[in-house]
C-alpha cells in the first residue's frame, strides 16, 4: 500500500482531507448543473467526451506534480479497468437522469448509495451488520418508496426515468466493495486518469455508433434522446460551459482521491453529503425547481439514514482511505 505522507501532521491531514472532499463536491454539484443545462440541445456521450478530454489534460498537470508519468504503472490493470466501467456507467445513467429529472431529486436517489454499499458487504465481504445499520438501511430504502409513490407529483416524467439514479448508485456501490475487498494502490492523479481515459473511449465508441443521430428516430423516452442526439458543434455561448465541464470533472477526480488517500474514510464520506443541499440549491436557482414537502420529507430520510450508517461504520473501523475508490469522476 502507499504510505501516507509523514510530513503532514494528522490533524492537518484530516483537515486537508475535509477541504478536499468538499471541493470535490462543490464541484460535482457544479458539473451535475452543467449536464443538465446542456442536455436539452448536446448529446449525452458528446458533452463527457469534451469532458474528459479537457479533463485528462488538466489532470496530467496534477499528474506531473505528483511524480510524473511513470505513476501510471500498475501491476492490477484489470481491476483499474473494471473500477473505471463501473464509474463509466453510474455517471451515464446518473447524468440521463439529470435530462428528465430535478437536480436534487436525483442527487438524492444517488445518495442510497452508502446503504447498497452496506447491503454487499454481507455476502460480498462476509460481515456482519447489525440491527441499527439495517434499520437506517430500511429507513432509507423508506425514503425511495415516498419518493417514487404516488405522493409526488413527477409531472411528464416517466416513472421507470426514476430508477435511473439508483441504477448509478448500485454501480456505485458494486465498485466500492469490489475495491474494497480487491484493494488498490495508486496516486490520485493516476487513478483520476484511468477514469478519464475509460470516459473517452466508451464515449468515442457511442460517437462512432450513433454519433450520427441514426438511433433517434426509433426512441421517444428523453433520457434516449439525450444519449443518441446527434453530435453538433456547440454555439459561442457554450464553449465555456463545455470547458467548465472540463475543468470539473478534472478537479472531481483528483479531489475525491486525495480526499480518501490522506484522510480517515470514516471521516470524509460523510461530508459527501454536502453535494446534496448544494444539488437542490442549484435545481432551485438556475432551474426553478423547489422540492414539495412529500420529496423534501423522502430526501431527508435517504440523508439521514446514509449518514447513521456512516456514523455507525465509524464506530466499527473501515478500511483503509487508500482502498477507497473516487465517487462520480
């Protein structure tokens, strides 16, 4: 495993993981915004390849820093690869959900991640979770069912649309406990690059495919629309936002991985719970959206009951924060 820097004292290094954790989520709040606020006119697979071209160019400055390029050597390609798939796949469900959803409603299905992530631990990692974890898990899972009922009005949107984040959170959480019970060793900008190149390959091929625009007139859900829209070059006033894009999903890869390597997982994960009240604030400024009291009552039971179950691991021990994998690159 990769030592821990010895020249940082551990309260610093806790306080650098907090800062880290919650840049990497202002972040991951801004780029959700930008998805969303380009998805009525770009498609899907063009909007994360520019992505993540900018992205890993960015992230190959960090890289330079860190060492240089020969951190890019690993003796378990596979497992970076199978890590990278499952990130590749929670972003592009997670990020079709965002056409047809509000930002905070599918933040917050996203967020029954950590329960699912406890759920597999039984017979992935073979532990044992008592009944507190299972009652928070039941709580959350609660949460989803009021959510999806017939208490919220979802307007024109479909309902199978809603299932859509919680897909993303099971690809989630099936690469943390496979990380978790494989480990992995890496630097933050190596790791941030390995899923910024799995970005640019899977949407190369979704280019080379459908790029074109062929598969749109056999599709008539939004979040299709959104992944098989035909490429187009963005207008001026887009430029910067796909360049912001960029720029995020750089700074969401390296933070989220540094966040995990020089901090306490059991410290840091809960902070990730910062993205959510940012999600709805930006659904509310730039898109008009305001939860009802039935939503708002079943984000607030899949929050609670995430963070009890982070509180609780806390108090049980969790595995190293450089087996920890980064969040939604």
């Amino acid at each position: 495993m990769t030592p821990r820097p010895a020249t940082m004292a551990a309260p610093d290094r806790t306080l650098a993981a907090i800062a880290f954790i919650v840049t990497a989520m202002v972040c991951i709040s801004v780029n959700d915004m930008l998805i969303k606020l380009l998805s009525g006119g770009y498609p899907l697979h063009q909007m994360v390849f520019v992505r993540s071209c900018v992205g890993i160019l960015a992230t190959m400055v960090f890289l330079r820093v860190e060492g240089g390029w020969h951190l890019l050597k690993t003796d378990r390609p596979m497992l970076h690869a199978l890590r990278a798939g499952l990130i590749v796949i929670a972003n592009m469900t997670f990020f079709a959900a965002l056409a047809v959803m509000p930002l905070g409603a599918a933040t917050a299905l996203f967020f029954v991640a950590p329960l699912f992530i406890t759920l597999l631990a039984i017979p992935v990692l073979g532990e044992t979770v008592g009944r507190h974890r299972l009652a928070a898990i039941g709580i959350g899972l609660a949460g989803v069912v009021v959510m999806m009922g017939p208490g919220v009005d979802w307007g024109d949107i479909a309902r199978i649309s809603l299932f859509l984040p919680i897909i993303a959170a099971a690809c989630y959480a099936g690469m943390q406990v496979l990380t978790r019970k494989l480990g992995v060793s890496a630097a933050a900008s190596a790791m941030a690059i390995y899923i910024q190149g799995a970005f640019i390959v899977v949407s190369a091929v979704f280019f080379l495919v459908a790029g074109d625009g062929r598969f749109l007139a056999f599709v008539e859900h939004d979040s299709l629309i959104f992944l098989l829209r035909p490429w187009i070059w963005p207008v001026a006033e887009d430029l910067w936002k796909f360049g912001l894009l960029g720029l995020m999903s750089a700074m969401i890869g390296y933070c989220l991985s540094q966040a995990y390597k020089i901090g306490e997982a059991a410290t840091v994960a809960p902070f990730e719970y910062v993205a959510l009240p940012m999600a709805v604030f930006w659904g509310w400024l730039i898109f008009g959206e305001i939860p009802g009291l039935v939503m708002a009552f079943g984000i607030a039971l899949i929050a609670g009951a995430g963070l009890y179950v982070f509180a609780r691991e806390s108090k049980r021990g969790q595995p190293a924060p450089e087996d920890r994998p980064v969040r939604r690159g």
